[in-house]
C-alpha cells in the first residue's frame, strides 16, 4: 500500500500531506469490534489513512436520485476509520435490543466493513466479503441486501475508484 500511495503522490504532488493514519489504538479498538484480523492491505490503508483519505474518493461525479422527490445528491464516500467503527456500534447496539438486521449473522464472520456511501438514511456499505477467499474481493451491499462486486481485491478498489479511476492502468 505504502509503493502504490508514493505513485499516487508523484501523480497528485501534496496527496500524503492530506491523509492522516489510524492510530495503533483505533485499529485495535476495530479489530475488537470485528472480531477478526484485518487483511494486510486494509491494515496498511488504515496506518496510511485511515483518519483523513485526502482526495482519494472525493469527486466521484456519482449521484443518487431520490425517486420520490426526483431530488439528486451527490454520493458521500466515508472509508475512515471512525465510519467503520460507527457501523459497528450502531449494529452492536441493534444486536443487543434484538433488533433485526440484513446479515446481522455474517458481518464478523463472512463481511468486513471497510466504508459507508451516505445518500440517504439507510445509505450503502462497501465490505470485504470472506465468503469464498481469505484474497477478500469489494462488495457494495445496498440497503436492499443486493450484493455487487466492485473490485477483486482492496488493493484493485483503490485503483478503479481512488482519483476517479485515474490509476486502474497499474491493475
């Protein structure tokens, strides 16, 4: 993660004075509320960036319209630490008031939060889904349980979606 960050940096000079790092403490209170180990790559992310992202997922030109209004607004990307980490304890405390929640029994086993998409209130999570490979692909799970893989590994994702796509050509 660190090689492919320094060419994103040659690219966007100023890029790594934007992004700011999780904290050793951050990452564990995580993997305390996972309750599983981080993939390398997302682990590196995190050290990397997991405070602040930069311009990495801003300014992906996507937009949600609102069916019922025919309102648009723009797609907010959160890959922060603090999102995940409020994923998991908004869960968390559903969990414990019996709530019932879509995959309630395959997020610290099959999925792994690692960002939120805000365009409404129920919005959509990107996940690293542990489901077929410990080589874990990105999936989006939408507020209806639909499932689609966006990239075959973390480290794809962030080629294809960082920059606007603007370094897939490294895939």
């Amino acid at each position: 993660m660190e090689e492919l960050f320094e060419r994103i940096e040659q690219k966007f000079p100023g890029f790594k004075n934007q992004i700011k790092g999780a904290s050793t403490e951050e990452i564990r209170e995580l993997q305390d509320l996972v309750a599983r180990p981080l993939p390398a790559d997302y682990l590196s992310f995190l050290q990397l960036a997991g405070n602040e992202t930069g311009e990495l997922f801003k300014g992906q030109g996507l937009a949600w319209s609102d069916p019922e209004t025919s309102e648009t607004y723009p797609l907010l990307f959160d890959f922060t630490i603090n999102a995940v980490k409020k994923h998991y304890r908004k869960i968390t405390g559903k969990l414990r008031r019996k709530e019932r929640l879509p995959h309630q029994n395959r997020f610290n086993t099959d999925f792994l939060c690692i960002g939120t998409q805000h365009h409404s209130e129920d919005g959509g999570y990107y996940y690293l889904d542990f489901r077929q490979s410990s080589e874990p692909p990105v999936v989006n799970i939408d507020a209806y349980d639909e499932i689609t893989v966006l990239a075959a590994t973390f480290r794809e994702f962030i080629l294809l979606f960082g920059f606007q796509g603007r370094f897939k050509h490294l895939i």
